[in-house]
C-alpha cells in the first residue's frame, strides 16, 4: 500500500491576480502622474479622480461638473497658483511623460506575483 497526494496548481487564477496586481500599478501611478498637471482651485478636481477611480478596473475617473471643460479645453487660462503645472489633456500630458515608467513598472508588478 502507498499514498499519493496529487496537487493541482491553478495557473489561470495565478495569471488572473498577476495581471490584477500589474493594473492596480498602472491606475495608481497614472491618477498620481496625471494629477501633476491637473487645474486647482480647490482640489476638487484632483480628489474626484481618487474618491471616483477604482484602482485595478483599468478607469481612472475624473468627475466633477467642470472636468470634461477642462480636460478638453487646452487653450484655457489656468490659474497656476495652486498648481504651475495645470493645463487641459492632463492624462495626455503624463502619457506622453511617463508611459514607459508605467508598462515597465505595471510588467514588474505582474512577473513580481506570477
């Protein structure tokens, strides 16, 4: 007589919460990156992105009554009192800056938990 012990390793959910980790990086560092160059007057606007964002769903949101105005209106005078850097198309503005950083640290977060 002998005993086997036979264990299965589920490597979908492995790759699933991998991946899952890979996007709660890339959402928090383009809410963090993005709201560099956000308008301020009250910091309304950038706390709607942190209360309306789900990290990890792969949206980051922006809502407020005055965020699509804004985001979609680059030729805006800014009050760069609060923040030298606002100006519309923020998310654009921290793409075209940081992208790389993002899918390099979003594939590091993902092969850190596989």
């Amino acid at each position: 007589m002998f005993n086997v012990k036979v264990e299965f390793f589920d490597i979908e959910k492995k790759i699933d919460d991998a991946l899952g980790h890979g996007q709660k990086y890339l959402d928090g560092e383009i809410l963090k990156d993005s709201n560099f160059y956000i308008p301020a007057r009250t910091w309304n606007l950038r706390d709607s992105g942190v209360i309306n964002t789900k990290v990890g769903s792969g949206e980051v949101v922006w809502k407020t009554k005055y965020a699509r105005r804004l985001y979609y209106n680059p030729y805006y005078d800014f009050s760069t009192d609060k923040n030298p850097n606002a100006r519309g198309f923020w998310f654009e503005n921290a793409k075209a800056q940081f992208l790389k950083e993002w899918l390099d640290g979003a594939e590091k977060e993902v092969k850190k938990h596989i």
